[in-house]
C-alpha cells in the first residue's frame, strides 16, 4: 500500500449548502424484510402521536422542499 502524501493548500473558500438546490429522494429501505420492519413500527405509532409528528416532518422539511404535502401524498420525487 502507498503512502503517497499530498499537498493542501487553505483558501478562503467555505462551500455552504444552497437550500433552493436540496433534493429530495426516494427512501428505499433495502430488502423486504426492512421495509416490513419499518411499517410495523409507523403503523403502531398511537393516533394521538401521528399529526404532532406530521407537523414536526413538515416543519422540518417544508422550509427546504417545495410542495412537500404533495410529494408525500403522491410518493414519488417530482
């Protein structure tokens, strides 16, 4: 194995995230036995606990992605 060293030099340059770039992606749990795992675990979530968490998603996501109601509501990346 090599050892080769490199040379860095620091500018001034500071990369920032653009939040009017953020994408959305599909979460693809992996196999199906994940996914069932995941399910279960949503669905036994206590009604009274589902719109306060909703509204923490929204909260959370909203700021960054447009029309994100709609993109969860058709579960597809538009």
């Amino acid at each position: 194995m090599s050892t080769a060293s490199i040379h860095i030099t620091r500018t001034a340059i500071a990369l920032r995230p653009d939040q009017s770039r953020v994408l959305l992606r599909p979460f693809t749990p992996g196999d199906a036995r994940r996914a069932e795992r995941i399910a279960a675990r949503v669905l036994s979530i206590p009604d009274s606990r589902v719109v306060p968490l909703l509204d923490d998603v929204l909260a959370e996501f909203s700021r960054r992605h447009q029309n994100i109601c709609d993109v969860f509501r058709s579960g597809s990346n538009r």
